[in-house]
C-alpha cells in the first residue's frame, strides 16, 4: 500500500516531467475524504505548444469552397473532394451543408 509520503514523491516526479509543458498536478483531499486529482496549465507555455491563437480543443476546420467548386467542375467525385483536403467525410458533408445553408 502506498502512503501519502509515496503518493506526493511520484507526483513531484511528474510535476518535474510535465513541467516544460505548462502542467501542475495536485493532488487534494474533500470534505468526504475522496482524493481529487487537480490539473492546472500555464497558458502561456502551452499556447505555443498547441499552436491554436489561445484556444484549447481541436482546431477548426476550414474549407475554400472555391477550391471545392473547382474540383468539381473538373469532374472530381465528392470522395476524392474529401480525401483531397485532407478531413474526413462527416466533417466534408457537415462544412458543404452549412455552406449551402448559407447562400
């Protein structure tokens, strides 16, 4: 069984690990004694690292549908349109509904 002593040692070892990252973990207890597993970010240090403008999370996904109207014109499938850009076909479908949605 490991002791809390155990427990806050290995968690300085990861602090240390992460650290370049922007990451802190803490380790706190509640009123009902259950442990709670407290994760902070240095946004500073982990923005460069994202490479987001800021923002955490998946980035965008932007399509030139001017490009998309090009292919098309040249006879390309909608299939060879995704797989051209690079996304996947739900994200294709989704981005060319709210386009049409949106002229």
């Amino acid at each position: 069984m490991h002791t809390e002593k155990d427990c806050n040692l290995n968690l300085d070892t990861v602090n240390a690990a992460v650290k370049d990252l922007g990451l802190n973990l803490n380790i706190t207890t509640d009123r009902n004694n259950r442990k709670r597993l407290i994760i902070d970010f240095n946004k500073e240090i982990l923005t460069p690292i994202n490479g987001n403008d800021g923002k955490l999370g998946r980035h965008l996904k932007k399509i030139d549908f001017d490009a998309v109207e090009r292919m098309k014109a040249e006879g390309m499938t909608n299939a060879q349109i995704y797989k051209r850009l690079g996304i996947a076909k739900s994200t294709y479908y989704l981005k060319l509904k709210e386009y049409n949605q949106n002229l």
